[in-house]
C-alpha cells in the first residue's frame, strides 16, 4: 500500500515528507514502545504510534520505516519533525486512536507487522 492511500483512509494530515506519499509500505506496525518496534517491526513498515519525541524518528530510521503515523491527533515538536524531513520520513497525524486506525488499514488490505505465529 502507497503512503498516500494510508493519508485518504485515515484522514490524516501531512504534517511532513509530502513527496514521500508514493512510497510504499509492506505492512503496519503499532506501539508506544521503541524497544518492540526495534525488536519486532519489519523493514518498511509504517509505524503507528502516540509516542511524540525525536526517538521515535531515529527508530523508524534505524528501522527503514518510511512512514510514521501519530494516532489520536497527537503531533511531534518541530526538532523531530526537522529530523524526520531530513531522513525523509512522511509523519501523518490522524484524530483516530491506534486501535481504529489499524483496523481501518488491516481491512483494507494492509497486513500487521511483527511476529507471526
């Protein structure tokens, strides 16, 4: 799924990355926990989250996540949002809270990511 089809499903705004929305992301990966996205997310995945500080952009690099989704209208300051726009990273924000949203993305064909069993 293309970043810009995760910003019309959830109605999101772009708060930074505008030319990232064609990128894509192979499935989604929820958590206010830095150490579980490290240890569990899958490379390209977008990450949701409510977690607003600089961490949570360096792990989504770390992570080569192109895409980080702050839930429940949540916005990061302007240091993490100049830090993800010179990492290219697109930040959505949406007013739907974490479960919503990733319902909202799983139905539409977008997969979580992590562990499977």
């Amino acid at each position: 799924m293309i970043i810009r089809e995760i910003q019309s499903l959830l109605k999101a705004r772009i708060l930074e990355g505008e030319a990232q929305l064609d990128h894509a992301v192979s499935e989604a990966f929820a958590s206010d926990m830095m150490s579980d996205v490290l240890a569990y997310a899958s490379p390209h995945s977008a990450l949701l989250t409510g977690l607003c500080n600089p961490q949570v952009i360096r792990t989504a690099e770390m992570m080569d996540m192109p895409c980080i989704i702050f839930v429940q209208g949540k916005s990061p300051g302007l240091e993490a949002l100049a830090l993800a726009g010179e990492r290219d990273i697109c930040i959505l924000q949406t007013s739907l809270d974490m479960f919503c949203a990733c319902g909202i993305l799983y139905t539409h064909g977008l997969p979580g990511g992590g562990a499977h069993e």
